[in-house]
C-alpha cells in the first residue's frame, strides 16, 4: 500500500469530526459503532477534481491523480511535500497559503474561488476549492483535507455531487443570504442557472445557446447581483436549490 510522508495509508477512513475531518484505520470503526464514516481516501480519491490532503505548513502529504494532471505533473512524487508556492513561486501562491492557515486557525471549512497556476503552460486556471481542518485524535488541527474543482476543465456537477456526498458540502444554501421568493430571475438566466448547475462551463452554455460566451458571462454576472453570492463558487452551490 503506498504512503505519504506522513504514512497516510489510503484505506483510512474519512470520519466527520468538529468542523472538519479525521483520519482513523479500519479496524478503528469499532470504537465508533454509531458514527458516521464518510468513505475511505481511496474512495475519496475517485472524485472526478483534485482531491489532497495538506500539513500545517499547507505540504502536500497525499493527493489523487486528477490533481497530479491538473496541475501538469508527471508524477505524485513531484509534488508530495511541497507546498503551493515551493511548486509555483508567485503572488497568488502566497495567498492560497494564508488562506489556509486561516482555516487551520480558526477551525473553520472555507468554500473559495482561488487561481491556480499550471506547472507547464505558465497560466493560470480558476478553481472552486472546498477545504475543511484535519484533525489528529487528540483533537489538534495537523492539516487540511480539501477537494478543488477545474471550473474549465473538471466534470463540475460530478465533482460537486461527491463532494456533498462526503459532507463537505451542506445540500441546502443556507450560507448565502438570499430567499427563493425574493428571486425573479428572466428565462435566459433560469436558463443558464441549469445549464451551470449540469456542470456546464461558460463556454460550453455559449454554445448550447448560439451565442458568445462573453454575453453568457454577463448574464452570469447579473444572476450574482440578484442572488446576491460574490462568487462563481457561491453561485454553484446555490444553483442545485433553484433550479
């Protein structure tokens, strides 16, 4: 069985714990008879999008395939022990690593939009990321488990889909401040909505409707503004309640 740096074996269950995660073996389920597990990481690792796991100075201890290829690399092994700007040395780097230490800090899962830079072709790819705190079993945050979405690239309702199946994702959109009665959205954007919440991309909702994506971009914009969400990864999570 391959291991991390941190000995992470990839059948540890993934059990619901505080406002995060941990890990615990197999045969550890035992103690827990009417606790909810999640999956294994293994199982975890099958999600269509990058899933990982991190240390306290936001190192890669273990990741699954998908990421290795979204992020260009050949190997696994290029990437475990590194953290975001030992791999790409830049601005927005840095801030993806005060983002989190702010989750580890405070305890909190963070649903964020962030730019990620690609290791061979020099540009850079928006992603929804979705990372919550590991914990150990004395109840010390060690890490962060997190799942992060390609928005252009990775099967977006798929990716979304297990990651609420791993609770990490609530199924409601109680986060945002919006009501349902207080929407009125035109056809064209109820129309998007659907298109977005299927796991459409920009691109591909432009095609679909014989039109250029930069007018889909604009209806996208205005359905932020009455949803009252600042993010593409805000609007995401709300759109499965709506449509």
């Amino acid at each position: 069985m391959k291991k991390s740096c941190q000995n992470i074996n990839l059948e540890f269950e993934i059990q619901p714990w505080l406002n995060g995660i941990r890990l615990l073996k197999p045969d550890d389920r035992r103690h827990y008879p009417n606790d909810k597990f999640l999956s294994s990481i293994s199982e975890a690792f099958k999600l269509p999008c990058s899933v990982y796991l991190l240390d306290r100075e936001s190192k890669i201890q273990e990741l699954n395939d998908v990421n290795v290829e979204s992020l260009s690399f050949d190997s696994k092994h290029e990437l475990i022990g590194k953290n975001a700007f030992n791999v790409f040395p830049c601005e927005s780097s840095l801030k993806v690593l005060n983002r989190d230490k702010k989750i580890m800090l405070s305890r909190t899962k963070n649903i964020v939009e962030e730019i990620v830079p690609s290791h061979k072709n020099k540009e850079f790819d928006n992603y929804l990321s979705v990372k919550v705190p590991w914990y150990n079993q004395q109840n010390e945050v060690i890490g962060i488990f997190g799942c992060s979405i390609n928005l252009e690239v990775h099967y977006i309702a798929e990716s979304l889909a297990g990651i609420t199946k791993l609770g990490l994702l609530n199924s409601s959109a109680n986060d945002f401040a919006c009501k349902d009665s207080d929407i009125k959205l035109t056809r064209s954007e109820i129309n998007i909505l659907h298109h977005l919440k299927n796991g459409n991309t920009a691109r591909e909702i432009a095609a679909i409707r014989h039109t250029s994506p930069r007018t889909v971009e604009h209806h996208i914009e205005k359905i932020k503004l009455k949803l009252n969400v600042n993010t593409r990864s805000q609007l995401l999570k709300i759109a499965s309640t709506l449509v």
